[in-house]
C-alpha cells in the first residue's frame, strides 16, 4: 500500500464531473490497484475514488505532479499534486480477515454447554448430528423426553428456516427420533424469518451471547 499526504486539487470526468479543490489530503493506492482520496473527516469514507481494475499514470515533464487514474469505462480521477508531504510504501501482505467474536461454530459450543437455557429438561444428544444433506447444529431432548433439532445462526434468516426445514423432513423419517421439533436459534432473528419458523411449527429462540459466556448484566435490576 502506498500512502501519499498532499496539498492537492481533484477532478473526477466521467458520468458526471467533480472537482475538489486545493487542499492537503491522503492518499490511498492499494495493491489491488484502487486509488481513493481522503479528508481528515468523514471516517473511512473518501471524498472521491476508483475502484480496481484501473491503472495509475505518474505525469513527467509538463504534466509532472498529475496523477491520471483511468478505469475500463474511459472514467478518470485526476490528481495534481501542488505538494507532497509524505509518500511512503508498505507492503501488508495477505490478510488473515476478520475474526468474528460470536461466530457460529461459537455459539454453537455455548449453546450446549448450556442447553438448560432453552428449558428447564432440556438434555444434550448431541453436537453436528449428522444427516444425509448436512449436519444439524444441535440435537438434543426436551423436558417430554421429544427429539429437538437445533439451527444455530448469528442472524436469523429465512434461509436458515428453510435449513432446518430441510433437516426436519429427513429426521422425522427415522423411527428412534421421530417425532422431532424444530428450534430455530440466533442473536437477532428477522421478522420474516420467524413469520415462516412460526407457520411452519418451528420454534425461535433469540440467544443473549454475553448470557451464554456467564457474563452479567450491568443494568440495575429490582429482583
């Protein structure tokens, strides 16, 4: 990535025109070929960009300090550097991406560890219970001693219910757990998705993460 602070006016030609007058700005050039120009505001957000597959065009002679970034469209972002700053290169690697807290795989070891949270009863069958189009999440006994099929999700959407749906109709096939109910569980749960979960008999559950990890509330509570 390379990192260029200058005093620099912008021009933008392409559907429309833009201009940003003169002033000192960041810019970003990144491996993937991106160009983008920021202000000192305005959180990640540039001001102005070009999105990859584009080339970048340093001016010399008369044109030297005018940066030309054209994309496959014909459109350009014009630089013209009055200043620079800093100029500085680093080169970051592969990035390992965000690690999400609260993942999936997550939840779904807490949930079991914790499966009393559902209902007082509830017993632990087992995790990743196997079937013929995928593993269930949880499986697992209520308190009557029925089969439970568990969907676990960080939101809960209508594809996860047409999952658990799936993995319903194959379980109810077979006599040692047949009958077996549905719960569909998530952090947040969409209201489409818990109008289809509730025509379709399955039960929704909303999981308090910071419950299931053991940590408290801090709000104020009477009882």
């Amino acid at each position: 990535m390379r990192l260029v602070i200058a005093r620099c006016s912008v021009d933008y030609a392409g559907r429309l025109t833009a201009h940003l007058p003169s002033a000192p700005r960041l810019i970003l050039v990144k491996a993937d070929g991106s160009v983008s120009i920021h202000a000192d505001d305005r959180a990640y957000k540039p001001l102005n960009w070009m999105s990859p597959p584009c080339t970048l065009k340093e001016g010399t002679g008369e044109d030297a300090g005018v940066w030309t970034v054209v994309n496959k469209a014909g459109e350009k972002l014009i630089i013209t550097m009055e200043e620079i700053l800093h100029d500085s290169s680093h080169e970051l690697g592969v990035d390992p991406g965000l690690i999400k807290d609260g993942v999936e795989a997550h939840l779904q070891e807490l949930l079991a560890d914790r499966i009393e949270t559902l209902g007082e009863g509830y017993t632990l069958i087992r995790r990743e219970y196997m079937t013929a189009i995928g593993p269930v999440d949880i499986l697992c006994r209520d308190a009557s001693g029925q089969t439970v099929a568990i969907e676990i999700k960080r939101r809960g959407e209508i594809d996860g219910v047409e999952q658990l749906t799936r993995y319903l109709d194959l379980l109810n096939r077979d006599p040692h757990l047949a009958p077996v109910r549905g719960i569909f569980a998530a952090q947040e749960i969409k209201p489409q998705a818990r109008v289809l979960a509730t025509d379709r008999g399955i039960d929704c559950h909303v999981m308090d993460y910071d419950a299931l990890r053991g940590i408290e509330d801090d709000k104020l509570r009477l009882f």
